[in-house]
C-alpha cells in the first residue's frame, strides 16, 4: 500500500511537468493550416487562408508559399486566390516559414466541371457505384457520394444518411443534380427530413432535379414519390433504371439528360406539381402523403400500414393451419422490432430475452417472491443486458440502434412477463415450444412484410387496408378443421371413415 502512495504521489508531482513540457514543446513550433473548399469549378476562384496557422513568435517576420499542383507557379500571402483550368484532382501546399523554421501542410482540392450529389446505400452495387464516380471523374464530373453501405435496416440507413446530409449541406447550393440510390426510401426520407430541419435548403433545390434510381415498379413508386415532391419542392422527380446513370454523366445538364429520357424508350416516371390526382377512390392515399408532408416519417408510416397485413397472417395462421402463439399482439410487436432493428439484432435480443427469464426464473425459485416483484427483476436484469448490448454495439460504430431502442424495450415488455408466467404455468417445455411457434410466427410474418414491392404498395394504395377487413370477416367464419388437426386426428378421422 505505501509502494503504491509513494508512486502516486510521485506521478501526481511529475504529470503538470510533462505536460508543461510538452506544451512547451507545441508552442516552439510552426504549425501550417488550410482553410478553404475541398471542391470548385473550373475556372472559378476558390480562397486558401492560413491565418488560422501558429506562430510561436507573432511578431517576426513569416513568408506563405503556396502550391497549387496545377504547375502554374507559386504564390505568397497569407490569403490567395487561386482558380484551376482544367478539372481534376490537384494537391495543394502550404509551407509557412519564420526564423529559420519551415512547417507544410498539403490538401486535395477537386476541380469538377459539373457536381452530382449521390446517396446511395446499396451494398451489393458498392462496386458500381466507385466504377460510375471513376468514369465521372475521367469526364470532369465529381460525384460527391453520402453512404451508407454498413446499415442493416432502412431506419438505420436514413439517420446515417440525415447525419451525413447534414454536414455536407453547402454543397447542395452548387449541384447540378442529386442522385438516389437506395434498396429503400431512405435516401428520399434523408433528404425530405434536411428540408424539415433545415428550411434554407428548399430554395437551394427549387430549381435541381431530383433521380431516383429503382428496379421496382415505377407507377406504384411514383405515387410514394409525390408525397416527397410536395415536401421538397424541387423542379422534379425522375425515377429511372440503373443504366440510365452512364447517359448522365454524358449529357451537357441534367436538363438535357430528362429531355433525352422524354424522347426514348426507357422507362422512367416524371414527378411534378402536375402529377398530383386526388379523388375518392385514392382518399387515403391523400392523407397517407398529407401526414408525410406534415413530417411523419414514411418508415414509420409503412410499420403501421403493416399492421393490419400482420395481424391477417397470423390470424390466418392461427385459425387455418393451427398454430399456437401468445396471442396476436405478441408476435405482430415481435415483426415489427425485427424489421426496425433487423432480423439478426433482433433475433439476438429475442434469445437474450428468453435465456435470460429461464435462468434468473430458476435463480429466484429458491426465493420466495410474488409473481409481480419477480417479474420486475426479470424486467431490469434485461434491460441492462440490452444496454450493454447498445453500448458494445456504440462501440464497433452501429450507433444507429441507439435511437430505435425502444422496440428492444417493446420486445422485453411483452415476452419477459408472458414467458416467465408460461414457465409457471405449464412448465418449461410448454413454455419453450408455445415461444418457438411464435417465434416461427414472427419470421414467416417477417419475410413477408419485409417484401419492398408489398411495402411499396401499402404505401401507395393504403386504402387495401380495407379488403384485409373483408378477409377477416372470412376468417372469423371459418368453421373447419384446422391444418394440424387434420394431422393430429387423422387416425381418428381414418377409422370414422371406415
């Protein structure tokens, strides 16, 4: 223990010197800044500033020279102004000189002669997309690209993409064009919610053209797409396929590129201020995009037009073919945290939930406890299991989940009460197989509400909601055998036969 003081002490007594020392060390030296664009057109002006450099001495004499990679010479100042002939991408060099000491910084500048702005999120055409921003860049053009590439879920993909959006945000005034390319809304979602927080954007994209790149059915899209149109309140929306992308990069202005779609035979959709039909038959779908104009979210509108699809299946499940669950509010809350969190996440959390209530279930057997306490216990052993979960997830960069942690939350609420009382109930087994059916439940309602044309056309026709109704209303007729009892009672049913 005093070995310990002693080195305490003397560490107490020796970390003020070392860090005055180092200090010391900093502010003996010339350090270069640069302060300016990372990317300019040609032929126009961009400023370089190193005022923000340090200077040990501020009085002595101090000389700039700055090179700018395009072998057009040097300059010397504080602040010059400088502008590129040709496009490319050029290293620029600042060396700050005073008494005798030299310090140089370098920064890449990107000369374009036209800017795209890209979000894209789609993994498994990441190749493409670095192939498309190499024959720009050969062209003169810069994409400036904002993924996403590591997001599992569409939720997770529009809040990196609204970050990124974010700080890139100047650039939008001087694109000649944006770009979307994503598996799911969220590049549209990302951009709808810039303008929602940031009212100066609109006017920037009031005179840009908006492409959204899609292998799904374009009319269906189109009607999800107006919603965004009136939000954001651009000159227009094209969506088109994939190949057309190589026409842009070719053509002098994104206006000339929609002209040449207009006048060939590839398909595309044009959304504008036109485009918009509001009748009774498409009533719901004039309120779906009013609440999508208003600031809800299309992801979350989408979970709740996916409701009523889940319910249908699991009850068609449950009074056709037989399968057992807890209840139906279990495994539809079960869907939805798996398609907000993703399927993997989410299954992990599920297992946790439920290792976690069978373990401590046998742990507080020997304790006499009331059912409620018990259940509170199991309530806040899995909370902080999920947040150490959250947290090591923060850790390798999935930040994302932190935000949606209220579905992990959901998902604890309903299975950690419902499990534990089955346990006591009707015993471990039991318990188990009934959790394994609504797991399976859960997956099959999973697999296909995470089907995109079937989101898609929720989104654009809601008022389908209405023929579930009538589907139900069939369902609760049902008076037959169900599909497993014609397997559970077939010896039954063999020997009434003979």
């Amino acid at each position: 223990m005093r070995k310990i003081l002693v080195s305490f002490l003397i560490g107490l007594f020796l970390f003020p010197q070392l860090v005055s020392a180092a200090v010391s060390f900093d502010l003996n030296n010339v350090r270069a800044v640069i302060n300016s664009e990372s990317t300019v057109q040609v032929e126009k002006n961009i400023i370089f500033d190193a005022s923000q450099s340090f200077l040990p001495d501020e009085k002595a004499q101090t000389s700039y020279s700055w090179d700018f990679g395009d072998n057009s010479g040097y300059q010397t100042g504080v602040e010059v102004v400088h502008s590129y002939a040709q496009p490319g991408d050029y290293l620029v060099t600042l060396s700050v000189t005073q008494n005798g000491e030299t310090a140089s910084i370098a920064r890449s500048v990107v000369a374009y002669e036209k800017l795209f702005l890209l979000l894209t999120d789609v993994t498994e055409r990441r190749a493409s997309v670095e192939n498309l921003t190499q024959k720009a860049f050969e062209k003169g053009i810069f994409i400036n690209t904002i993924e996403s590439f590591d997001s599992t879920t569409a939720f997770m993909s529009e809040e990196a993409l609204s970050k990124k959006l974010i700080e890139e945000v100047d650039i939008i005034r001087n694109v000649d064009a944006i770009a979307i390319w994503t598996t799911r809304g969220s590049g549209i979602n990302a951009l709808t919610r810039l303008i929602r927080e940031r009212h100066e954007v609109q006017d920037a994209l009031s005179d840009k053209t908006i492409l959204v790149v899609s292998d799904k059915n374009l009319k269906t899209l189109g009607r999800i797409m107006q919603s965004n149109f009136d939000i954001i309140k651009p000159k227009q929306i094209v969506i088109m396929r994939e190949h057309k992308l190589e026409d842009l990069i070719r053509m002098p202005s994104a206006d000339a590129f929609v002209k040449d779609l207009e006048a060939g035979v590839a398909e595309h959709r044009i959304i504008n201020a036109e485009t918009r039909n509001v009748s009774v038959w498409n009533s719901i779908s004039y309120l779906v995009n009013f609440m999508i104009s208003q600031g809800i979210p299309s992801n979350t509108i989408v979970l709740l037009l996916m409701l009523p699809v889940i319910a249908t299946i699991i009850a068609f499940l449950k009074q056709v073919v037989g399968i057992t669950t807890f209840g139906l509010y279990t495994p539809a809350i079960i869907t939805l945290s798996f398609l907000a969190l993703g399927l993997k996440f989410g299954l992990s959390i599920l297992v946790i939930i439920l290792v976690t209530g069978a373990i401590l279930r046998k742990a507080l057997g020997s304790i006499r406890l009331l059912h409620i306490p018990r259940i509170a216990i199991v309530f806040t052993i899995s909370t902080l299991i999920i947040l150490l979960m959250l947290a090591f997830g923060t850790y390798l960069g999935v930040s994302n989940l932190a935000s949606i942690a209220v579905f992990p939350m959901l998902i604890i609420t309903t299975l950690a009460e419902k499990f534990v009382s089955a346990q006591s109930g009707k015993g471990v087994y039991a318990a188990a197989l009934l959790m394994l059916e609504t797991t399976v439940v859960s997956l099959i309602c999973y697999w296909v509400v995470e089907w995109q044309f079937l989101q898609n056309l929720m989104l654009s026709y809601p008022e389908i909601i209405l023929l579930l109704i009538l589907v139900n209303l069939g369902l609760g007729r049902w008076s037959g055998l169900r599909f497993f009892e014609y397997i559970r009672f077939r010896e039954v049913m063999r020997h009434a036969e003979e």
